[in-house]
C-alpha cells in the first residue's frame, strides 16, 4: 500500500487503479473477517478518510467515499472517537467540494435504501472501476460516479456518525442496529456468525434492550423481543442453561406491559406478525428507532405491517402477553 503512484488521475486501468482494486478486495473481505481483527478494519477506515480528505474532489473520490461507508458498516458497534472524527472530517470535506458541482441528472443512487442495497456496495465499486467490461447493463454508472452522488454518500457517512448532521438523505436503520440485525438473524436461522461466542448471551441484549425502552421506540422492542422468544421456544429442549435469558425477558415484558395503554386502541382489529421470526426480528428492529421507523415507512418490505398498527399500544401488549405466555412454558 506504501508504493502508490500519486499523480494518476484516470478512471482507465493503471497502477493506481490496481492498488484501489486490491483495496476494494479487502473491503469486501472485511465483511468476513471484522470481527476477528476489527483493528483491521479501522485501520482501513483511516486510510479512506485519509485519502479522502487529501484530494476530496478527486478522480478516486467516489471509491474512498464508499470504502468509508462500508467500513463504518462493516465495524457496526460505535467507532472510537479519532477514527470517527477523522472519517465525519473527510466526508465533510468531499461534501463540501462535490455537492455544489453541476450534474442533470433527476435522481442518484445514493438516494435508495441503503439498509437493502449496502451488501453489494463492494460489487458495485468493482464494475465501476473501468478495468472490465461492465457486465450490469442496468448499473447507471454516470449517476454512481456523478459529483453530487458521491457527495450524498459523503453525508450518509456523516449521517451516521452524527445523527442530525445530514438530514436530506434518506432514513436508514443506524449502522450499529445494520450490524446487530446481521448478527441476530444469523443466530435466529441457525447459523451464528463467528462474532457470536455464546448465543443466549446475543440475545440478552434484545431483552437489555427491551427493558430500558421508552416511548416511541418500546413496540419495536417488544417485537424484537418477540421473535427471539420464538426462537428460545421452539430451540429450548432443557439441555442449555437459558434461565437467564428467560427471566431477563420475562421481567422486560412485564415492564413493557406497565408502560403500554392499551384502552388508547381505535382500531377495528390487527395484522398478524410476519409468520417468520427473523422478519418478525427486523420489523421490532426498525420499529425500535426513529430513523429505523422512518425508513420502514419509506422502503416497505412485503411482509411488513402497516406502521400505525406496529406500534399500537393494543397491538404490541397482546404480543407481550402472547410471549410472557410462551416463556412460562418454555423447559
Ligand atoms: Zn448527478
Ligand atoms: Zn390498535
């Protein structure tokens, strides 16, 4: 990485462009091995935004903007404070230098959603680059590289470090509750990922969660913790010690329901919850923030349920009820 050239400023195949190539490889292995050197992974966040922040209306701008936003991504639990000021700096930087250039185009990509589409960031970086012919005939490339694009992802980037700091991008689930949906569905489909030591441990945290929820974002919780009650139900056969899990979300139901008024109810009658625990799991996911809400309102899966009876205060108390039920049942 020591031996880059510094005055290539071509989108065609060179030297330099090989070395981002190498780079874009390590990215989309990050998302592999992140957890096992996460110190990895920060070291290449710093050297995007320092790249960036170097030349942050250059020719490779549009790649270092997007290796800052996979890696933040890929780290998923909050950045140490120098990495995160370092990566905000340097979006900022290529915001401000790209966002006022001309473009004509009517949209961009960085206005989609960005929860569904991030996983192929990576992919998308590769046809980019120009070595090889673009096989995604539907991959609009001027709108990927346009100026004003890549600014927009600059502001995802600061976005997500500080909430509020972007507020003309579109909502998108936090990059930590990206990272802990990842590593619960995993658990949830039968396939932990290598980050998780100890299952019920993972799961304490949705019921953690659940008991220190509050106002807008307790239904979303109550769901979440739903889905994993599912899981616990139908996978407890007494042979694991889960005791813990099952009375920490006992007890965070029990507050839940304390909270919830359900006479407050002026609906006819309810949707059911996604027959699927980890859809059920990302629904209370989304539910459980306002920008997680936001976009579940704007990009509407096909299994989700309409926002208003979601967080029904009727609504998510029967879902309390029904899982403190399961729990007492449960070996
Ligand atoms: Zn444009
Ligand atoms: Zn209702």
């Amino acid at each position: 990485m020591t031996d880059r050239p510094s005055s290539e400023r071509t989108l065609a195949a060179s030297p330099e462009q090989a070395w981002v190539d190498e780079l874009i490889d390590d990215w989309a292995e990050m998302g592999e091995f992140v957890d096992a050197d996460p110190a990895e992974c920060d070291r290449l966040v710093l050297e995007c935004a320092r790249e960036l922040a170097a030349d942050p209306d250059g020719a490779l701008a549009c790649r270092w903007t997007m290796g800052l936003l996979l890696g933040l991504l890929y780290r998923g639990t909050r950045p140490e404070e120098d990495m995160a000021a370092a990566a905000f700096d340097a979006a900022q930087a290529a915001d401000r230098a790209l966002r006022p250039l001309p473009c004509a185009h009517q949209e961009h990509p960085y206005q989609g959603d960005l929860t569904a589409e991030a996983w192929c960031f990576a992919e998308v970086l590769r046809e980019l680059g120009g070595g090889e012919p673009v096989p995604w005939a539907t991959l609009p490339r001027d709108e990927w590289l346009c100026p004003r694009n890549v600014a927009g992802y600059a502001r995802v980037v600061m976005e997500s470090l500080r909430a509020g700091s972007a507020d003309d991008v579109p909502p998108f689930l936090s990059f930590e509750d990206q990272y802990e949906m990842v590593g619960l569905t995993a658990i949830l489909e039968g396939y932990p990922l290598s980050r998780t030591y100890d299952v019920a441990w993972d799961l304490l945290l949705v019921a953690s969660r659940l008991q220190e929820a509050e106002g807008d974002d307790l239904a979303g919780s109550v769901l979440a913790a739903a889905a994993v009650t599912w899981y616990v139900e139908a996978e407890a056969d007494g042979t694991v010690d889960v005791q813990e899990l099952l009375d920490a979300l006992t007890v965070a139901f029990e507050r839940a329901l304390g909270l919830l008024d359900a006479t407050t109810c002026t609906h006819d009658g309810h949707p059911e919850l996604p027959r699927d625990s980890t859809e059920t799991l990302a629904a209370g996911m989304y539910l459980a923030s306002a920008p997680g809400r936001a976009a579940y309102e704007k990009w509407p899966e096909e299994w989700a349920i309409p926002l208003d009876t979601a967080v029904c205060p009727a609504f998510v108390a029967a879902t309390a009820e029904d899982s403190l039920r399961r729990l007492r049942n449960t070996p």
